[in-house]
C-alpha cells in the first residue's frame, strides 16, 4: 500500500472512532486482525491481546461501557509503506464516577489493502491505573 493510501486508511479510522461511528469502523477492521492494548487487564478489561475482527469490537464495546470518549486528538502521524504510528491527547469520562482522564497514548498500526491488520497501543498505564481509581497508587 502506498503512503498516501496508509495515511488516508489511518485518517479514516480516526475520524470513524472519533464520531462514534462503529458501523465504519468495523468495516475498516481486517477479519484477522492482530490488536493489543499493552494495560493491566484487572483494571482495564479491554486490554490485552484480541484477535479477529468480533473480539477487537468486543473490546471496544467494553471500553465505551466504561468510558464515553471526550476528546481524541491526533497530534503525530508517522507513516512508512504500510505501517503508521500515531501519538495522540485523549480524554475519556469514567461512566460510574463521572471522573476524566486524560493521557496520550501511541498507537502503531498496520494496513493491508485499507484495513487495520495489526494494531498496538503503548500509554502510561500507572498514570492510567491511578487516574481510573483516583488515587495515587503506593507502592
């Protein structure tokens, strides 16, 4: 896939999980997918490894379950063949408590003939941890 082709690929993904659009965004889901959110699971259920397309939008249903997006701004987009990484500014509303986090997050993905194959998300995940419970966490 060429550069161009990658980034509007990446674009449109995005613009798709930013809308809230998740009938778009499954269609730009590949079948076989390859997903990890890198996060303690005990905390953040959504995390782990997934694959194929129904477990990453059964991860995804979990995380809006929990959160409701506020804010996703892509800073950064690196993009070389088919790969791409993006670094972004989040904020997300913790349904139960009304509490936000807000943190980056840096995602590298792979596309195969303008779907998501591959995809890897790297944050903070102790700043995470201690936003979620509100409480810094002694260790």
């Amino acid at each position: 896939m060429s550069e161009s082709g990658t980034r509007a690929s990446v674009r449109e993904l995005y613009d798709a999980y930013g809308r809230g659009d998740v009938e778009r965004l499954a269609a730009l889901i590949h079948d076989d997918i390859d997903w990890v959110i890198y996060g303690p699971v005990a905390v953040f259920p959504f995390a782990g490894v997934r694959r194929g397309r129904a477990a990453v939008l059964e991860a995804l249903a979990e995380i809006a379950k929990s959160y409701s997006l506020v804010s996703y701004n892509v800073e950064v987009t690196i993009v070389d063949g088919d790969r791409a990484a993006v670094m972004s500014d989040v904020s997300f509303k913790q349904r139960a408590t009304g509490r936000i986090l807000r943190f980056r997050v840096a995602n590298f993905l792979r596309i195969q003939n303008g779907r998501l194959v591959e995809f890897r998300e790297f944050a903070d995940s102790f700043d995470q941890v201690e936003q979620a419970l509100g409480r810094v966490v002694e260790i």
